[in-house]
C-alpha cells in the first residue's frame, strides 16, 4: 500500500512540477517505489527483472541530470549546437525510460519476469512522467524521427517470434511508444487521447490474462474457457492490435487523419504496413484460443462468474469503438 500510494504520488509530483531538478527526483521516487512491487514475487525471474530495471532507469537518470546541468551551464551563451545536444541527451533519457527503441531491449526481457498486474503498471503508469517531459520538447527532427520509425518496426518485427503472452504485449506496447511520438508531434489533446485508450486496452487484456492465469500462447489452446468468453478475449485481442471498428483503431485514426492533412503520406504508409504485422501475431494468439480446442467446465462457482462479469465489462469497452470515434472525430 505505501509503495502504490508512494508511486501515485512521484508522477504527480513530475508532471505537476515546473523544476527539472523535482521532475527529476518525482522518477526516482517512482523508480525507487516500483522496484519492491516487482521483487514482491519473490522468485529468481522477478529479482532479474527488478535489477534489469534499476540499472536501465540509473542510466537514464545519469543521462537525463548531464543534460540538464548542460543546458544550465550554457543558459547564456549557449549556440544552436549546444541546444540541440542537450535536446538530444534529454531525449535520450527519456526514450530509454519509457522503452523506446533503439532503447528497448530491457522490456521484453523485463516483462517476461514479471506477473500481469506488475506487467500493466509498467506499460502505463511508469510511462506518463517521461512521456509527458517528451510531448513538452519533442521537436521535428532526424533522431526523432527514425525513433519513431524504428519502434514501430521493432516492435512489429520483434514479436513474430515469440511464444510468451508477455512479450508480445511488451513489443506490441513499443509499436504504440511510436505511435504516440507521432500523436505529439501533432498536439498535446491528440497524444493524451491517445494514450488514455491505450490504457483502456492495456487494462482489458492483462487483467482478462490474468483472470485466466495465462502466459503463453499454448496455455489458452486448453484454458478452461466457454465458447462466449473466447469471443470476448478476440475482440480484446482485435482492439489492442488496432483493427477496426474495435476502440484501439480510433487513435490511429486520430494520427493518420492529421498526419495525411499535412502530406506525410510516405510515412504514414509505412506505419501502417507496420501495424499490419502486429494485427498478425495477435491474429495467431486468437487461431490458437479459438480454432484449436473447445473444453467448457461443467460447473460454476461464484469467483468464476463474478470475474466473467468482470471481463465483459471491460471488454464492452473495446468494442463500443464507433461511438468513441464518432464522438470524438465531431470535437476535432
């Protein structure tokens, strides 16, 4: 309970703050607070994991104060060079923070030893303190550019191979790291929107995964699942990838639209034809669960039915996408 409330509240303090030196004690306490949740576990998988993190996030940091004693020090006489040096530096930082390729390599490896709710706290929660700093400084230029292209091509390419649940979700959460680099460059609405849907389907999926106790792909060819509930997990599973009309489709949408009206269509195809790969692997997880086994358990008990009533609720979420994007689509 401390360390949830203490992480609570360092991201609060982050993105509230209009010092650098708060934001960045605001990630150390965050960094500080998640690294007993993951050792919470108790097993060998879960201390790796918890090291892999400290490691990772201290280089961050290292990074991260180096540029900002750069951009104090050069404050009045400070060139275009200098400027985009600790820009970059910053950047930097705060790519390899919230997982960003080429800086991603820690979080698959780092999911795979961790449990769902772990796994969900993670992809959302401990990325809004360096996602926020990056919407207020990212500019239009080469490094960010390829980052963004890179991560949506990483995180496409990346998971094809993989048989682990975690994982998939890890390379799919750093194709979403591009597409919401794209988001900020467009507006600061655009990204939050976003970000908050990413949220909505991230949470679906690990808390129906965890529901289910299920970590790999195998697992769900003999999960103890009706023929209603496997439904519900593929439509979960066709919002996440971004497929429409399902609600994951609407901020691509959202992104695509805005990024066509200013003639970037080369890159937009390419994120697309990327996209397409991801929708792939998430394909192959629901050929699994629907086509190749059908055993339904011939008695209920109260838990069972209480959380089948908790995965329909979420899951209403994910399909309700068409109203969203009507709605939202009018704003805009």
């Amino acid at each position: 309970m401390l360390f949830l409330t203490l992480l609570g509240m360092s991201v609060l303090i982050s993105i509230s703050s209009n010092s650098w030196f708060i934001i960045w004690m605001g990630m150390e306490i965050n960094m500080m607070s998640f690294l007993p949740l993951i050792i919470e576990q108790n097993n060998l998988t879960s201390k790796e994991s918890a090291l892999t993190y400290f490691m990772i996030q201290t280089i961050a940091s290292m990074i991260m104060m180096m540029s900002i004693i750069t951009m104090m020090i050069n404050k009045n006489y400070m060139n275009i060079i200098m400027k985009e040096m600790s820009n970059m530096m910053m950047m930097s930082a705060l790519m390899m923070k919230s997982g960003i390729s080429p800086f991603h390599f820690w979080m698959p490896k780092m999911m795979e030893g961790m449990s769902w709710i772990k796994c969900f706290i993670l992809m959302t929660w401990q990325k809004i303190i360096p996602l926020m700093i990056m919407s207020n400084i990212i500019q239009m230029n080469w490094m960010n550019m390829s980052a963004m292209m890179m991560s949506i091509i990483v995180g496409a390419v990346g998971g094809l191979n993989q048989t682990s649940i975690r994982k998939n979700m890890a390379y799919s959460s750093i194709t979403n790291n591009g597409w919401m680099m794209a988001a900020m460059l467009i507006s600061e609405t655009m990204w939050m929107t976003y970000f908050m849907m990413y949220i909505i389907m991230t949470a679906t999926m690990t808390m129906s995964m965890n529901i289910l106790k299920t970590y790999h792909i195998n697992q769900l060819m003999t999960a103890n699942m009706s023929k209603l509930k496997k439904i519900i997990l593929m439509m979960n599973l066709l919002s996440i990838s971004g497929l429409p009309p399902m609600m994951g489709f609407m901020p691509k949408w959202m992104v695509i639209q805005s990024n066509m009206s200013n003639n970037e269509i080369m890159l937009m195809s390419m994120m697309v034809m990327m996209t397409l790969v991801t929708i792939y692997y998430y394909l192959r997880i629901m050929y699994s669960t629907l086509m190749l086994s059908n055993s339904e358990p011939k008695w209920n008990n109260k838990m069972m039915e209480f959380n089948n009533n908790k995965m329909m609720m979420m899951s209403v979420l994910s399909v309700s996408g068409l109203p969203f994007i009507t709605l939202i689509t009018s704003l805009y």
